[in-house]
C-alpha cells in the first residue's frame, strides 16, 4: 500500500520517538511515557490552519518548525521540562517533496525543543497542523496566569514586534531595503524560538506567566483577569529590535509590539526586589483593580478568531 496513510507516516514521521521519557512511541494504539518521580503532566495543544495562521506560500518546512515552536512555547509558559508530542496533520493530498520538508522542519523542531515525536493521527481534508505538546514540572512548582500581585514587575523576554513585521515582509505589505534586516524579521515570523530554559528558570520566582501569541495587550490582560488585578504598560520601556526601529516609522513599530503577535516570549510577573533575568526587560507594574492601561492605544489589542 505505497500511497496509504500508514506507508505515509512510516515514512515521514517514524524515527523521532525516542528520548529518555519514551517507553513507548510511534506504532502502537497509544504512546508510553515516564514522568520523573514527584513530577506532573503538563499538555497543551496547538492548532496552525493554512490561511489563518500562515500563508500557503510559506515552506512547508516553517510550517512545521513554527507549529511545534508555537505549541512548545506553552509548556515553557508553565515552566515545564519537556517530554514529548503529538502531531496531526490534515493533508489535501500527498506531495512527497512537501511531506519531505515538512518532515525535516519537524525533525529540526523536535531536537530543539527536547520533543519526542511518539504519536499522532494523518488525514484528508484542507492543510492544517496540530502538535500536542507534553511535559513535565515538580508538582506544585508549575507557573500559571493568576498569581500576579500588586506591586508586582511586569517583564518580559526578548523582543516585542519583530514577528508582526516579517508576517507583513511575507505579505507584501512592508518593503524593507537591507536583506540582512529583511532576513531577520521574516525568522522571527517563520522561526520563533519556544523559551524553555527562562521558563524553567522562572519557576518558583516568577508570580505568573503567559506566552505571547495574540499580542502583548491581549495576552497581559489575561494575566490581570485571572489574578484579578490591574496592568500598567509603559510603552517608552518596551524592548524593540535594531532591525524593527530601522525598517518601520514609531508608532508602526510600537503599535506591533503592543499589538502584533506571534512574539512567542514569555511575559511574567515578578515580585517587587527580585531581579530581572538577563535578556528579560520590565515593562510595567501590577497595581490594585482591573484591566490593563497603556500610555499608548494601537488600533487593535490583539488577535481573536472569533472577534467582530
């Protein structure tokens, strides 16, 4: 049965279930997993459809580097050590040349992130990609979204924007002269790097967390409801790349920081004397209340599917 579904995921997508969690993997009705002693499960499942949350004309090699990235940086929200994932995959037909890029960008993500790839489920219908990721955190240890108290540092990693503009470079809508700048902006779309290790490193220091991935205002307002508190942004404080303040005007630039998505950092809150990690900047402060306030208001606060 060369073209049949099991032929295609013998060929594509066996090979990476191994790791030292990993009794069981890829070619039985269920995968085994071993949680270190004392330890929880933590599972998170993320969903790319073609047309929504990237354009058909990406390689279909980002497209799977990108979705792991993107379902991985979960875990790294809950500061979690990861373990393993799940893939299904949604094909119109099959494209042996697109299954063996695919493939190979999944490979790459895997080995990057520390995933094993045990299991999974292939069928026919219109492109779309779910990786199901799960890992592990000593119980009681793992960081959530509500814990965030007044007085609170509001921080977060690494860089805010830069993936708004390699998505508008990717769709005709920005120009940008300097191929190395070009270069960098697209990778931070294509290629986001899920921060593992910060969020391992976060946990037992940081109040709360949450990972970027509608946008900065969308994703800190979720903090403040869950914790019940207010969120204060200062858009003066907030990280910008070299090649991001070069390419676009300001107020472009701030409105895809507060706005943009798809950073894919980590945004947390810490208590008042604690230090920043390195790479990590302060952004505002937690406050008595409810909501967020910015001194600066984009024209939207961030992606929903299902907003008017």
């Amino acid at each position: 049965m060369p073209d049949s579904e099991f032929a295609l995921i013998q060929d594509y997508f066996t090979g990476g279930g191994e790791g030292p969690a990993v009794r069981l993997g890829i070619g039985d009705d269920a995968a085994a997993l071993a949680v270190p002693e004392g330890h929880v499960l933590q599972i998170s499942t993320d969903t790319a459809v073609e047309g929504v949350h990237f354009l058909a004309t990406l390689p279909p090699t980002e497209v799977a580097y990108r979705s792991v990235m993107a379902a991985a940086s979960d875990l790294a929200a809950m500061g979690a050590s990861p373990l393993a994932c799940l893939l299904s995959l949604t094909l119109p037909e099959r494209e042996p040349n697109w299954l063996k890029a695919f493939s190979s960008g999944l490979s790459e993500a895997c080995e990057q992130t520390g995933l094993s790839l045990v299991g999974g489920d292939t069928t026919r219908g219109p492109l779309s990609i779910t990786v199901t990721v799960l890992g592990s955190t000593p119980a009681g240890q793992f960081m959530t979204r509500s814990g965030a108290q007044p007085g609170d540092r509001l921080c977060v990693s690494g860089h805010l924007g830069d993936a708004a503009a390699g998505l508008a470079i990717s769709k005709g809508e920005l120009a940008v002269d300097d191929a190395r700048i070009q270069g960098l902006l697209l990778g931070r779309y294509e290629r986001p790097t899920a921060r593992l290790t910060l969020g391992q490193t976060l946990r037992g220091c940081a109040t709360a967390c949450i990972d970027i991935s509608d946008g900065l205002l969308a994703d800190a307002g979720h903090v403040a409801a869950a914790s019940g508190v207010a969120i204060l942004i200062d858009s003066a404080s907030l990280p910008l790349s070299e090649a991001l303040s070069a390419s676009v005007p300001l107020p472009q630039v701030l409105d895809w920081a507060l706005a943009g998505g798809d950073d894919y950092e980590l945004l947390f809150t810490l208590p008042s004397g604690m230090r920043v990690p390195e790479g990590c900047t302060e952004i505002g402060r937690v406050h008595v209340g409810s909501g967020i306030s910015c001194d600066r208001t984009p024209e939207g606060m961030g992606y929903d599917h299902f907003a008017r």
